[in-house]
C-alpha cells in the first residue's frame, strides 16, 4: 500500500470527521469512529494528529474557511438594493438545502466550541469570518445598486448573519421552505431600510 502524505492524511481525517459529525453528532466523533470513515488505522491517526481535541480544531477552521466561499449575491445591474439583498439570502438558503447535514454540524461545532473556554477563540473566530463575509456581500450590493448604507456595515452585517442563523436553525427544525422564503423576504426588507441614495 502506498505511503500517503501527511497533509493527505490529515485532509482525509477532517473530511471523515466532518461525515461522523453530520450524521451522528460530536459526541459520537471518537477517534475510532473517524477512523473507521476513513479507511485508516489508528496509528494513522496519531501520525496526523496529537488528539482528537487538535483534529476537532482544525474541523472546525476548515469548515469556516468552506463557508466563506457560500454565497454571494449574482450582482446584476439594474438590481435595487432589495433585490439582491434577497437573491444572496436566497443563494444561501439554497446552499443550505444542498447539503443540511453540513449546515447542522457547523452548528453542533460552534456549541462545541462555546462549551470549551479554550476554543472560545474558533467560536468567534468563525462568526467574525461570517461578519467579514456579509460585510464584503453587502458593500459590493451597495455599488451595484449605487446605493450607501445609513448605518455602520459592520452593524448592518451582524443583522444579516442573525436572519441567516435564524434562517437556518428553524428551516432545520421544520423544512418549510415557504417559510425560509418568507424570512429572506423579511430580510430583505429589513436591511434594505438601512440605506439610501448617494
């Protein structure tokens, strides 16, 4: 059998990790368990990572790194501000029905993270990624609509990731999907009173 590299194996393990942690929960996340995902023993594991706590880490710092990459608005032009407020929050309630799973473990992950004084840190450094994200989103729909934001956008981001949380926990809790639309709607709204003309 070939020798995999190291920072093929560590890939391998956070990927079999993140599949254990969205189908069973973090407590179901042993070492073992992961392993057993990943086709590899458990020396494989220990040559990659000193713990599971170290391994639960770096789950964690890859999925936000993943989530930064979800969804932008398509930023047409013509588009008003509200427009594309609700395309992004759309875009991203589509991403969240393709892949629930994802969504719930980056939940169970951030509750994880808070249980622990040590890795408060990854807690808030992951919603200070999602702030940057929604910040970036909504500075280029600002341009784009050719509009300015009445209110500090680091405010007006903080209230965009609180719908999307919002968002994410109930369509969790209740797949309705009318009702997701219904929020990003709302959202839209809302947000969208926060600006005014140049």
């Amino acid at each position: 059998m070939a020798r995999i590299p190291a920072s093929e194996r560590r890939a391998a393990l956070i990927e079999a990790a993140l599949r254990v942690v969205s189908r069973r929960g973090i407590a179901q996340a042993t070492t073992r368990a992961i392993v057993a995902e990943a086709g590899m023993s458990l020396a494989s594991f220990h040559y990659a990572f000193d713990s599971r706590d170290e391994l639960i880490d770096e789950l964690i710092i890859t999925v936000v790194a993943r989530e930064q990459q979800a969804v932008i608005p398509d930023l047409s032009p013509g588009q008003s501000l509200r427009e594309l407020l609700e395309s992004g929050i759309l875009g991203y309630f589509e991403h969240l029905k393709a892949d629930p799973e994802h969504e719930q473990a980056m939940l169970e992950l951030t509750q994880y993270a808070l249980r622990s004084p040590e890795r408060h840190p990854l807690a808030r450094a992951q919603y200070a990624r999602y702030a940057e994200l929604a910040e970036r989103s909504l500075e280029l729909a600002a341009s784009v609509a050719d509009v300015a934001w009445r209110v500090p956008v680091p405010e007006v981001a903080r209230t965009l990731v609180a719908f999307t949380d919002g968002l994410t926990l109930t369509w969790l809790v209740d797949r309705d999907d009318d009702a997701a639309r219904a929020v990003a709607q709302a959202a839209a709204d809302a947000l969208s009173r926060m600006a005014g003309p140049r």
